[in-house]
C-alpha cells in the first residue's frame, strides 16, 4: 500500500533544502568570511545610511510606537522638522484596519526589534 503525496510548487523549496542538507554539500562551501578594517565598514554604513529613505517630521509631536497600533508602547516621539530614517532601506508600510491609519517603519534603537512605527500623515519624504 502506497500513500500518494501530491506535488505542490510549496514543497519545492523544501524539497531543495533537504536535497543540499542531505548531500552534505552547501551554496557556500569553502566560501571564507570577508575581511574588512574598521575605515571600510564605517565607510560602508556611512554610504548604506545615505541610500535610505529620509521622512520630515510635519505634525507638531508624533510617536514611535513598538508596533503599528496607538495601543502598543511609545519608543520614541518626534517632534516638528525632526528627520527619521526608514526601516531596512525602504517604504515599509502597514496599514491598520482598526485604526484605519497607514504606519510608515523607521528605525527605532529604542525598540526591541530596532524598528519603530509612525504614521504615514505625520510625516513627507525628505529631499
């Protein structure tokens, strides 16, 4: 007796990974860590820093919340003209269907994932 299974495009990526677990091998083999001085991962943040988006600050205060709910725990307020950096480089937003507000990801080192929360309407794309 025999138990069919059927095939479905989510099991390839499973599949694929125990394929490579199993054979031993990996993507990476032999691949050695690179080394860098301190100057060049400074310059590398400094340029990483100024690819990400920029948001102005347009209400008079607005929050930062822990999570994109008014509910969750404030990391941080900004204030009128403050800038505030985007989350892993890019508009990240989350629309909350209780509040029925848009929330914006920034970085928060306050929080505890280092991503903040604010609302889109309280802030404009920096130039």
């Amino acid at each position: 007796m025999s138990v069919r299974i059927p095939i479905t495009w989510r099991w390839v990526p499973l599949a694929f990974a125990l394929v490579i677990a199993m054979s031993g091998g990996g993507l990476l083999d032999g691949a050695q860590p690179a080394r860098a001085n301190a100057s060049s991962r400074t310059a590398l943040t400094a340029s990483s820093e100024a690819a990400c988006p920029r948001w102005r600050v347009t209400w008079p205060k607005a929050a930062v919340y822990e999570k994109p709910a008014r509910i969750y725990h404030k990391v941080a307020v900004k204030r009128r003209n403050q800038t505030v950096t985007g989350a892993l480089c890019t508009r990240w937003t989350y629309y909350n269907k209780r509040e029925h507000v848009h929330y914006l990801a920034v970085k928060a080192p306050k929080a505890q994932d280092r991503i903040g929360w604010i609302r889109l309407a309280a802030v404009r794309r920096s130039k």
